[in-house]
C-alpha cells in the first residue's frame, strides 16, 4: 500500500487516555521511604492521546476512540483534546469507571518510570467504541499496549480488521512492555502495517538483530512500507524497502522524555501521509521528539507546526538538511492555510 499525498490528512488514533501527573525528583527513595519534589505537573496523556494532540497542532484532523470514566479528570481530559483541536467525537464516557491515571517519575537525567492504572482504558463495554469510524479515515494508528489483556485485545484486532478491509493503512508504536509480554502477537500484526515505530530494544528484542539498520531491514521485510527506530538520545533510523536514513538527536535541553516517542510517531505519520521525503519524514519525527523532552509533562504542552517551523529557522543546514527543512516547512504552511490560519 502507497501513501498519497494529503495536504490535511484525517488520522483515527486507538488507544488509551490518561491524565498524567509527572512528579520530578532528585533521586529514588529506598522502600518506604519518601520521594520528594518542589513542583509537579498534571497533563492530558496516553500514548495515541499524545500523538493525536501532535498531529492536530501539525495540521491533520485527529479523531481519537477510546473512553474515559466520569470522574473529575473527564472534564479536564475532554478541554485538552478541545483546546488543541482533536476531536473527541469517538471517544466515549463510562459511568462507574475512573480516567486512566498515569503517574511519571522523573529523574535529573530526564528519564521516566510510570505507574500507570488503567480504568477506563479496560475496554470492558466494546460497543462504546465507534470503530465505525475507521473506514472513513486516512490512517489508523495504535499501540500495542491493548495486546496485553484479553478485552482490549480483540477491539485491536476488530480494528485492525475495519481498516485493512476498507482500504486504510495501520500504523503502530509497538511500546516496549507489549513487545516483551506478548512478542508472538506483535510480530503477527507486523505484516498488517503500512508504518511500524519502535524503540531500539523492542526492535532488538523482535528481530534478534542488534544493529539499528539490520532491525529496520528485517521489520520492513515482514510487510510494512516505512519502519522507524527510536534511538533515543542517539536519533532514529527509517528505512523502506528502497532507501533508509540516519539521522542524530537535535541538540536541545532535555527536562522530560514523557511524550516523546509519541511526538516522533506523529511527525512519521503526517510525513508518510503527506507524502514527504524519507529525509525530511525523519527530520520532522527525530525534532518533534526532542523538542518534546524540552517541557514538563506531555498532553497540550508538547510541541506543534510553529515550535518545529521556529527552530528550523534557527539551524544551520548543508546540503540535503536544508532541502527536508524546506519540505517540512512548505507543507506545515500549507496544512495550516487549509485551516485558516497562518504560520
């Protein structure tokens, strides 16, 4: 399946939503012990919620499913996803149930650790879910997250299956824990996927390979058309069946990495739907997600259009660098006047 080029391409994202509240210490305590922070910080989250509010502040419509509880995080998730332009219109409430929480412990480095309960994000009354609304996108992007348990399981599945049949490509972030708990089950829904995201060491763990190009090669060998792999501090690897590319980390000062490979899953997908260069498709992922550790917290504060046009203007390019900068920012101009508004 060939992408085509989509000025303002409609994107429907399945996947939990979470508030997430990141909590900075100076180090672990030992058990029992005390934890403690001068600040905090609580945000709209989840890994598909993350990507959706991305994709809406690049330019493309994003229609999130998933359900939330109707607790008093509901409202708060509900104004997020409206101030930043996602449309909520498939995402549906559960009486009795709480919203997903996420809470993230962050270190000096920037690193993460999650303790996350999942509420309403236990998809135990499947028929909330407007899956109907899939056949009617350009894309369907998930996670692998829903593999991990029997009921979510099989609304991935369903899903998976109302794309494929209606002619939508699928896009998947495999995430680490559903690469490590249920390995078989993802390596089965490789070959369904247009686009495959993943970290260097769920990739190592999938492939057997311990060399970034030789993970990418083995993955795009199963089926996919484009398959990214985070490197993290180190940048990102994305490679086709015809051509690949490496590119390092942008320079930037690293506070939080919660969110950030959900940013660079956005930025692959509006690149390969907007049919984008594998040049300036990589460029436009690896700066979302470093521009995306310099804030804490994800949700509404992670970056968009005007962050990624601000800080290519500032760069200093040479050959081919220059040539994707421009195609980032010919494109983001372009998604934006569609909507009326200028960059």
């Amino acid at each position: 399946m060939k992408a085509f080029a989509k000025v303002s391409p409609c994107v429907c994202l399945l996947g939990p939503i979470n508030i997430d509240i990141t909590l900075p210490i100076d180090k672990y305590p030992s058990e029992g012990g005390d934890g403690l922070c001068d600040s905090y910080s609580i945000e709209t989250g989840g890994v598909v919620a993350n990507t959706a509010i991305v994709l809406a502040k690049l330019g493309a419509k994003a229609q999130l499913i998933g359900c939330m509880g109707d607790d008093i995080w509901a409202e708060m998730v509900s104004d997020a996803f409206g101030v930043t332009g996602v449309d909520v219109s498939g995402v549906s409430t559960i009486p009795g149930l709480a919203t997903g929480l996420n809470i993230a412990i962050v270190t000096p480095s920037g690193e993460r650790t999650f303790f996350n309960a999942w509420g309403a994000n236990n998809w135990v009354e499947p028929d909330k879910l407007p899956l109907d609304l899939i056949a009617r996108a350009d894309m369907l992007q998930v996670t692998g997250h829903p593999v991990t348990r029997e009921s979510n399981r099989s609304v991935l599945l369903e899903a998976i299956d109302i794309a494929r049949s209606a002619n939508v490509p699928v896009s998947m972030d495999t995430s680490l824990r559903p690469v490590m708990e249920q390995t078989s089950e993802i390596l089965s829904l490789i070959p369904q996927l247009a686009i495959c995201v993943v970290g260097y060491e769920e990739g190592r763990h999938l492939t057997d390979e311990q060399d970034p190009y030789a993970i990418a090669r083995n993955i795009v060998s199963r089926g996919p058309n484009l398959v990214a792999v985070k490197l993290g501090g180190g940048g990102c690897i994305v490679a086709t069946a015809e051509e690949h590319t490496m590119l390092t980390t942008h320079e930037v000062k690293t506070l939080d990495t919660t969110g950030a490979g959900d940013s660079f899953t956005a930025g692959i997908i509006f690149g390969w739907l907007s049919q984008m260069s594998i040049g300036a498709t990589a460029m436009l992922a690896n700066l979302l997600g470093a521009l995306a550790t310099t804030v804490w917290g994800a949700g509404t504060k992670l970056p968009g259009a005007d962050n990624v046009i601000t800080y290519l203007s500032s760069m200093d390019y040479h050959d081919r660098s220059e040539h994707d900068a421009h195609e980032i920012t010919l494109m983001l101009k372009a998604s934006h006047r569609l909507h009326g508004s200028n960059l």
